[in-house]
DNA sequence: AAATTCACG
DNA sequence: ACGTACGTGAATTTA
C-alpha cells in the first residue's frame, strides 16, 4: 500500500454541481451581507466526505484560471454558447478560496490552462512517486485519468457521495478503457463543450468503432477496411474534427504548473480561520460540528461555565452593589405574556449574576427598588414582555437601557428572532443554548431541572450584558442611534400600556351574533347540499374543488399547487354558472366571520376584566410596521357591513365613556409626494385636491375633476395603489380587470404626468442595487439580498420591495412617533383617556365624556404634527359609544 | 407543517 | 419569455 495519497479536487466543477444541488433552497443560503452560500455549503459538504473517506496525506483544489485557454487557440468556439456562470455563483468563488484556506488546502490555477490540466499533470508526478492518487470532480472525461495507481471519484447527485472510477469500472461501464474516452470524445464530439467529433457519430458508434480499431489514429489508419456506407463518408469528411476533438478532450499531462507535491502536503484544518469563516457564512450546522470535534480532540471546551449566585431572600442584600447600568431577564415561557406563568428570573453585571426561580422575591423591597429607580439604567431582551411582566408582579420596570431584542431588528429585520439564543448565534455570541434546546419545542416543552434552568438564564443574562453594547455601537454606525432611542425604544413602553389597558368587548352582543350565524349558516349549507346533490365538508377547499368542477362541471378558472382554486375571485367568475356559486360565497363571509371573529374573540375574552388584551409584535415586519397577535385586533372587518357589526362588541370599559377613532387620510400618498418631491403631486396635496380624482385627470387627460366618473376614479386609484406597491401592468391589469396593454398605457401616462416619482422609483431601485438596502425617513433599514438575483422573479420582487418599503415603512415611523407624542400628552395633560389601538394609519381611544371635546381636538393635532413634510398631513376623527359608531 | 382562504391597512 | 401587485394573522383542512 503506498504511504502517501493525493487528493485533487476539481474546484469548479464541484462549485458547479454543488451550485445546482442546492439550487432549489437558494434564497434560504444568503449570508447576513447578502452573500449566497449555497455552493460554499454543499463544497463543505464534498470536502468533509472526502476527507474522511480518503484520508489524504496531500492534497490540492485546482481551478479554471479564466474563459480563455490554449484550447481556444485550437478551436475558436471551444465552450462557446455556454450560458455564462449565475452571478449568485461568481459571487461564491472567492469565498471557495477562504474555505480552502480554512481547511488548509492549497488552491491552484494556471493562465491558459483548465483545472483538468493541472490535475492531470500533477496526478502523473504522483503517480511517478508511488502516491496513491484520487481525482474528485463532477466531470466524468475526467476518468480518462484512471489507472492503477489514481481512482477517479464522480459526484453523484448529492455531491457528497461519489462514484469511484477504477481502470475496471470504466471498462465496465463504458465498454472501453479509460486511455480510449479521448477515441471516444474525438469521434462523438461534445455538446457540452462545444466541439463537434464525426457528423453523425455518437457514443454508441464511437465506442463500436474502438473495440474494432482500438484508436483514432489506428482507426484512419486502417479506414479502407471498412465497407462503404454513409458512416465512413462522414469519417473521411470529418478527420480534421476529429482530430482536433480528441486533442481538445485530451487532458494535458505536462502543464507548466509551478507547485510541486512537496507544496500541497496536507497537514489539516484551521480551526480558528474556519470558525471565523462559518460564522461569517451562517454555517451554523459546520461550527456545532467545530465545537464538538473541539471538545472530542480536548483542546477546548464548548463554552465556558458560567458562574452565578443563586438568589434567596436571605441574600438581597448582596445587590446593593448593582448600581448604573444592570442586566435584567424575566422568564416567561408561555408566548403570551399577559398570561404566562413565570418561570424564574435573572439580575446582575458583567461582574455578578444572581438567578432564582421564584418571582415572588422581585417584590422583595431591595429588588423593586433597583428595577424602578430611574437612574440605573436596565439592559433586557424585550423591554415590552419585561414590562408588561413586571407589572403583573406590581413593578414598574422604568429606564429601560439596551433592548438587543430592538436593537437586532432595528439592525436587520431578516436576521431577527423571538429567541435570544438564536438570536446571540446570529450576532456571533455562542456561549448560550435556544430556549427550543433547553425547554424543548411545541408539546414538549417544559421547564428542566434547577441546575440547567438556573445555567440556561445566568447564560441569558451574559448575552444580554455582551450583546448591548456591540449594538449599540452598530446602530451609531449606521445611524439608526436616533431611531433606537427616540422612537422604537419609547414606543415599546408605550405599547405595553396599550396592551396591558386591552379593550371591553360585549360578550353578550357575540354570544347573539353566534346564535344568528349558526342559524343562517345552517340554512346556506342545507342549500348547498341540495344544489350539490351531496353533503361534503364546505370548509374543504379539496372537496368544494369535486362538487364544482367534476361533478357540476364548472369550468376551471385557475388552479393552485395541489388542485383546483376556489378562491372568492374564481367563484365570482361563475356566478351565474350556477345558483350555488353565490350560496357557496355567502357561506364563506360568514363562516369566516364566525369563526375568526365571533368564536375567536369570545375565546380569548380575559375572565377577570371582560378585555381582550392584544400583544403587538414590534420586531416581526419588513418595513417597520406593527402586527397584531392572540387576538389580531389589525384585522377587525370593516368593508363588508356584516363583518363590520363585530365592531359593536368593542366598547368603553367604563359608562360614560365614548370610542373615539382618528385616523391619517391617504398617508402613504402624502409619504411618496415627500420623498419622490414630485412637484405635481405635492401641489395636489397642498391644494386639499381629491387625489385619486386628480390622478384620474391626468392619466386620463380629463379637463378637470368635474369630468371624474366614480368608475374612472376607482381606476385611478387602483393605479394610485399600484404606484405605492411597486407597480407592474400585469398586477394592474388584473386589480382592474384591464388588459395588460392598457395597464402598461396607464403607468407610461402617470410616471409622464408624476415625473418626480419615476426619478424616486428608479433611484430607489439603483441605490439598492448598489448598498443592498432601502431606508425609511427614520433611516429604517430594510436589507434586499435578491436585488441583483438573476432569477427574475426574485429580483423583481426585491425591485417592488425596494420602491414599496420607504413609502410603507415611512408612514409606520410616522404613526409610530404620533403614538409617543400622544401618551407624553395624555400623561403631561394628566388625562383619563386610554391609547388603546393602533392599526396601521389609525389609532382609537376610549374617552370619558368630559374629555371628549378636548380628545377630538387633540389626537389630530398630535398626529398630524408628528413629524413635518413637504406635505400637509390630513387626520379625521370620529367618536361614538363602539368601535362601530366611531365612523 | 404546509397549503388555502380571507380578514385588515 | 419570464409571471408578479406591498405588508400582516387566524382558521381550516390535508398530508
């Protein structure tokens, strides 16, 4: 057995393969810079196989060194209409290198030459050197290299598993030897590579003709043997390609390579190197990989203990020392944090952690004093779920410092979660588990014992103390400081007493609506079935799907994934078809509305107050905005007048109290006149016009607004819609129901009549394009990683996302900004009203009688002073004794 | 857990 | 030629 064995990789060929393995989940391989990872990932993956597999004492990545090589100046369209290399590839090359730096594997390459050559050149010297040789590539010419002493190992489709070419095996499989797969290449050609071979000829000629004639040249040679036919015509017109295929499928085997064996002697990984690497590419499943080994090999631990106090009360004392600036975690594992049980608690520094897990102690007086004393400062994970938790134990948390969960959004909303494990791997902290490895996921999660409970939160409490202020110092830098401080961390506070007032819901009026639902709902399906001729389940989109399309024979409009669509656009297209397409539609509004809304709040009514308390997620939504949970309170219904009664059940808490809602009218548009500065656009909002009715004379090049038809002001506002989404002539078309040439005509007048919004939509584009951001008017970030994908429809997207965000996300710091004027104005003022819900460009209140004069003055004023644009803001307010009457 | 549908701005 | 409007959450069925 030869001591020595060289491994020598084909580099571009596994990128390639390893590129396309992983084609499919591209988008999920982007590392936080907007890097895709794919093929680097699958590379790891071959690599580590390989290694272990072959265990090689040198070894060597040899590289493609450019589009042009000697075989060019042989064959002029050698490779030639080869679709060029994705960009989402080219752009992983580089990093190819550092990986194999990482690895401790010298890469290669050579002007003029391709990767083959040098691999074969390279294998011959081993060879002469008695190394056993193994070639890895996803090319199988490369298994004319094949020989006693070198094995030819050909990704299979996986990449990380190959098939071994032994002298033996390619006879097997090819029927020749592997000195003959040149014989083969010079008679058949090669699509891939672009050379042509013997008209005519293909494999299974090619490989006929050796077994007979052995070789090319012996084949000329004796070409007068063979019997007349059109074949032989071909081959004696066709010498010279063939000729010049079987030396471009020829590997060179006496490159000019300046690297010797003595050079690529393999001595192992990098750890370090590596370890920086992986997390530079968010290769989370490779670094817990490093760990272990780490700790296998013995040089290193995981993860540091970490040391902590357990806390009682007969050892309070002992915080007098936190002073300044403390760490604070409350632990609640229930997502809903109005109702959870509390799981334990963590306090401390940099210096001393204290754990426990009885809550009971925070309102042991010394706690309760650190936690509500304005000057020293708390640095948590979630400053909303903190607050809101405390105030359940009767404490008000009150300078709240760094919140890393704000703070990491704020950084970039793609690589943000609910989880501060999770969260600290994402920011390179590793020393602290998920709450998912520690409490366990879904069904079974449960708190573990003491010890590991008590490790878990002092580990959480260190992040926290770490992570701070390395944020901190990244929103400076991108300047995001002001937008921290001055908007999302207040506004945390605020929401939190939003949601801790919650808002009255009428359980009897529900309770009423439930019974008249039930009865109309069993009258429809009873219909249904009759026209149907069958009882099926009507919430089964499947079901539905049969009854309509198979048995009625309706005809099919669209189709989704997994089978027919029965979405409401496709069942209007049938109405008329027949009677039961209406029933079927009514069923849907009012099942919907009982079951989402009727049922769905009556579920989640608080027995102790008669309220449903919200929670709103601060740190979920690309653009800024806020969403609302258990139960979404954004999406009460309002457009359709059965839908809209639920809004009776939300009333005042208290008699003598009104609702009073206000809201900015057309914010977005006002948004997008400031920030494109379109001059005809801001003069129509300076001028108190009807937007859509100004849009409308325009594009329709109408005299005035007297000449504005409701149906032609419904056109222009869906292209109004359509400008502030990202517009396209299909979607247009479709919302309008248009052709999509008219649509197109459409767009083609606006950005002409609106000349400062085509500007802003293709500069905000390009800008993204180049910084891989977009930014609100509060330096909002949003990070487009497929902005220059070469997949249209994710690049697309990206290009909608990139004109839609500043305008959507702008209007969100707008609302966000008016909310904390508000509440510093209700507590300044010392006013009884309550802030009770935000839904994107409106805010409602509850308001004793005797404020409500002031109140319907006040909330506009607030909001529409909330930040100055080149625009006017325009708010409206109504009031009345529901959520519903307030209209 | 994914897919479908539909409620909101 | 490609195949799309932007941002959300909840209920339901199905695999």
């Amino acid at each position: 057995m030869a001591k020595d064995k060289l491994l020598l990789i084909d580099g571009n060929s596994i990128a390639f393969r390893s590129f396309f393995a992983l084609h499919n989940s591209l988008s999920k391989f982007v590392n936080k810079n907007g890097l895709h990872t794919n093929a680097i990932f699958g590379f790891n993956k071959m690599l580590d196989s390989i290694l272990e597999q072959y265990q090689p004492t040198a070894a060597l990545v040899a590289f493609d060194a450019g589009k042009t090589t000697f075989r060019n100046g042989k064959f002029d369209n050698y490779k030639g209409g080869r679709s060029k290399t994705p960009p989402e590839l080219s752009e992983q090359m580089p990093y190819l290198r550092e990986l194999l730096t990482g690895y401790g594997i010298k890469s290669y390459e050579l002007p003029n030459y391709e990767a083959d050559d040098i691999i074969g050149t390279l294998a011959k010297e081993a060879e002469a050197q008695d190394y056993a040789v193994v070639v890895v590539t996803g090319d199988r010419d490369l298994t004319q290299l094949s020989s006693e002493k070198t094995i030819v190992a050909v990704t299979k489709k996986g990449v990380s598993e190959v098939e071994e070419y032994t002298p033996a095996y390619v006879e097997e499989k090819l029927g020749v030897t592997p000195k003959q797969i040149i014989d083969i290449k010079g008679l058949a050609g090669d699509t891939s590579d672009n050379y042509p071979g013997v008209t005519k000829v293909g494999e299974k000629t090619a490989i006929k003709l050796l077994k007979q004639f052995d070789s090319l040249e012996n084949l000329y040679e004796h070409l007068d043997e063979l019997k007349p036919s059109k074949m032989k015509e071909h081959l004696i017109e066709d010498r010279d390609n063939a000729f010049i295929s079987k030396d471009l499928a020829t590997i060179r085997r006496d490159a000019p390579i300046e690297i010797s064996l003595d050079d690529v002697q393999y001595a192992g990984i990098n750890e370090e190197y590596l370890r920086e690497f992986y997390h530079q590419m968010n290769f989370k499943s490779f670094l817990s990989k490093l760990d272990q080994t780490a700790t296998q090999d013995g040089v290193e631990a995981v993860k540091k203990e970490v040391v902590f106090n357990v806390l009682n009360k007969d050892n309070v004392e002992q915080l007098q020392s936190l002073k300044g600036e403390i760490d604070f975690y409350l632990e609640m594992l229930d997502k809903n944090y109005h109702l959870s049980d509390f799981t334990g608690f963590v306090i401390g520094n940099a210096d001393n952690i204290w754990v426990s897990d009885d809550v009971e102690l925070l309102n042991n007086s010394k706690i309760k004093a650190i936690l509500e004393d304005p000057k020293i400062k708390i640095n948590v994970f979630d400053s909303k779920r903190t607050y809101v938790g405390l105030h359940r134990l009767g404490i008000k948390l009150t300078a709240v410092n760094f919140d890393i969960l704000l703070q990491s959004y704020l950084l970039d909303t793609n690589d943000n979660s609910n989880d501060l494990g999770q969260l600290a791997h994402e920011h390179d902290y590793d020393a602290i588990d998920t709450d998912d490895d520690v409490y366990g996921k879904g069904a079974k999660r449960a708190v573990p014992e003491q010890t590991e409970l008590f490790n878990h939160l002092a580990r959480k409490l260190a992040a926290i103390n770490f992570l701070g202020k390395q944020l901190d110092q990244e929103l400076v830098k991108n300047e995001q400081n002001n937008l921290y401080w001055d908007i999302e961390l207040p506004l945390a506070i605020v929401l939190a007493k939003m949601e801790i007032s919650g808002i009255k819901v009428d359980r009897n009026r529900l309770n009423q609506m439930q019974s008249e639902f039930t009865e109309r709902l069993s009258e429809i399906e009873t219909n249904i079935y009759n026209e149907a001729g069958e009882e099926f389940n009507l919430n089964s989109p499947k079901q539905l799907g049969v009854v309509l399309f198979e048995k009625l024979k309706l005809p099919i409009i669209k189709k989704t994934k997994t089978g027919y669509s029965t979405a409401v656009d496709v069942l209007e297209k049938l109405q008329g078809e027949s009677p039961i397409i209406d029933n079927i539609l009514n069923y849907r509004t009012l099942s919907k509305i009982k079951s989402t809304y009727v049922d769905g709040l009556l579920k989640v009514i608080h027995t102790t107050d008669e309220k449903v308390h919200t929670t709103y997620v601060q740190t979920l939504t690309q653009t800024g905005r806020l969403s609302s949970i258990d139960p979404n309170l954004q999406n009460i219904p309002v457009r359709i007048e059965e839908g809209r009664k639920i809004r009776q059940a939300f009333v005042p808490a208290r008699e003598g109290w009104h609702i009073l809602s206000s809201d900015y009218s057309q914010i977005e548009l006002r948004v997008l006149a400031h920030i494109t500065g379109d001059q005809n656009l801001q003069e129509a909002f300076k001028n108190g016009e009807d937007i859509h009715a100004t849009t409308a004379v325009k594009i329709f090049g109408l005299k005035d607004a007297s000449e504005v038809t409701p149906n032609i002001r419904r056109q222009a506002k869906a292209v109004n819609f359509g400008i502030v989404y990202g517009i396209s002539d299909y979607g247009l078309s479709q919302n309008i129901g248009i052709s999509r040439k008219d649509a197109k005509k459409f767009i083609e007048t606006y950005f002409k009549e609106f000349p400062g919004v085509k500007k802003y939509i293709d500069e905000s584009v390009q800008l993204a394009k180049e910084q891989g951001y977009v930014e609100t008017i509060a330096h909002r970030r949003r990070y487009l990683p497929d902005i220059n994908s070469s997949s249209f429809n994710l690049r697309s997207f990206a290009e909608r996302t990139a004109m839609n965000t500043p305008i959507q996300g702008s209007a969100a710091d707008i609302i966000k900004i008016a909310m904390i004027d508000m509440e510093n104005e209700l507590e300044k003022r010392n006013l009884k009203s309550r802030m009770l819900l935000q839904v994107h460009d409106e805010l409602i209140f509850e308001v004793p009688d005797e404020e409500m004069t002031l109140m319907k003055e006040l909330v506009p004023k607030v909001m529409d002073s909330a930040v100055k644009l080149d625009v006017p803001l325009k708010v409206g307010a109504a009031w009345g004794n529901t959520w519903y009457d307030a209209k």
